[in-house]
C-alpha cells in the first residue's frame, strides 16, 4: 500500500508535461554543442530548465512545487529514458541511409 501512495503523490505533484519540454529543449540547445563536457552539459540542462519553469509559473500560473519536482526528475527522465530513445532513433536512422547507399 505504501507503494502505492508514493506513485499516487509523485504523479499528482510532478508535471510531466514540463519535463519532456524541458528535455527537448536541452535536447535543441546542446546538439550543436556535443563536444562539451558532461558538467557543461547538466548546467546548460538547469539553464534551460529555468528558462522553461519561469513562463510556466509567471504567466500560466503554474505551481512552484510541480515544477521543482519536475526539475530535478528531468535529469533522471533525460539519463534512463529519453537518451535512449533518441540513440535508438538514430541508430535505426544510421542503418536505414546505410543500406540505401
């Protein structure tokens, strides 16, 4: 049961919506800028975080609390689940002009 009500609270206090943009944002802004290293890279992260939180909250009048959560969940969503995907994209992408030329 306790599972149960932390899954319960997690999804009622975090904006998923707000993650995934924030996640292709960063995706957009750091393509060009793949030679940086990974401290550069998680700082930019955080930078576009806050560019994305600010109209949410200011003009939207969003909460201050899903988007802290979402915050830092973004990293983690970044690392274990949207890297992935994109990689796979890629590759697939890769093969596919591979076996045309």
């Amino acid at each position: 049961m306790e599972a149960a009500n932390i899954l319960e609270y997690l999804f009622d206090k975090v904006d998923l919506l707000y993650i995934i943009i924030c996640n292709v944002f960063t995706y957009i802004v750091l393509t060009p800028l793949a030679k940086l290293k990974t401290w550069w890279k998680r700082l930019i992260s955080a930078g576009c975080a806050i560019i994305v939180a600010l109209p949410m909250h200011f003009a939207f009048g969003h909460g201050i609390e899903p988007l802290f959560y979402g915050f830092f969940l973004q990293f983690l969503t970044w690392d274990y689940i949207f890297k992935g995907i994109v990689k796979s994209i890629s590759d697939k992408f890769n093969k596919k002009k591979t076996k045309e030329e």
